[in-house]
C-alpha cells in the first residue's frame, strides 16, 4: 500500500478507519499551513524587520523578508499538498531558527514577558511536529502528491 491513499475494504459492508479519516488529512494541512500563508507577508513590513533587528537578528532587512517567502512557500506546499516533504521542510527551516531567536523566553526578564514568549516557543514546537510529520508521512490523500503518485502508478 502506498503511503498517502485510502484502500477501500475487501468488503462493501466493512468500513476501514482510514477511509472515515482520510478527509481529515486536508483539513490537518491546512490548519497546519495557515499561520504560515497569514503570517509570511508581514515579514515584509518595516515594524516587523524593526522588531527582528531589535531581537538582534543579523540582516535582519534581508533575513526577515526571505524568511517570510520561506514560510509562505513551505506553507502552501502542505496547503496543496505539492511536493509537501519538501514544503515541510521548508517550514522546519523557517521554525528552528525563529523559534530559537525570536521566542527566546530563558533570556527575557519580565515575567510577563517571559510566559508570552515561552507559550509562542512552545506553539512553534507544536508546529515543528506537525511539520516533522508531514516531512515523514507526506501530503496523505487528497493532496496533489497523492495523484501525482496514483497517475504515476497506473
């Protein structure tokens, strides 16, 4: 069985799991994408550069914005399901280094703060790991991957 299609049972009375589920798999996706199609034009936005250079990201004119095309791209790729391993990981490249760098709640002094920014670290981990997994498990069904590898199969 290839990874990423839903097999219908050997009996019209059965109902596999996977087939009750498959629909999911998209809508997974594109909750997964999301903050990375909204968020990845800001980083064109001079308050958002200002923000990044006063974190102390280096370049951060240059940077932020090629970081924004990287997370958008990466985004749409699992949104669509086109080439989604390589779209993940696009994304992880984006996440590991802003989260590092921008949500750097062990240097932070108000507590405040520091609780905020270490709730966007721990979302960006959650974020990782949807983007680890679609990086090991692909785009699933309905996805363009997944008829693009049904064409190429028959």
């Amino acid at each position: 069985m290839t990874v990423g299609h839903v097999v219908p049972s050997s009996r019209p009375s059965e109902v596999s799991s996977a087939s009750l589920t498959a629909p999911l798999v998209p809508i997974a996706r594109a909750s997964l994408a999301a903050i990375f199609l909204i968020a990845g034009p800001s980083h064109f936005s001079p308050g958002v550069i200002a923000y990044a250079h006063s974190a102390g990201v280096p370049f951060a004119a240059f940077l932020v914005p090629a970081s924004g095309v990287l997370a958008f791209l990466g985004g749409l790729s699992v949104l669509i399901g086109w080439r989604a391993k390589l779209g993940a990981l696009m994304l992880i490249a984006f996440l590991i280094p802003v989260t590092l760098s921008m949500h750097a709640f062990w240097a932070v002094k108000d507590p405040m703060m520091a609780q905020i920014q270490f709730t966007m670290f721990m979302k960006n981990v959650g974020l990782l790991g949807g983007a680890l997994l679609v990086t090991h498990f692909g785009a699933g069904p309905y996805s363009l991957d997944a008829r693009r590898a049904a064409d190429e199969s028959h």
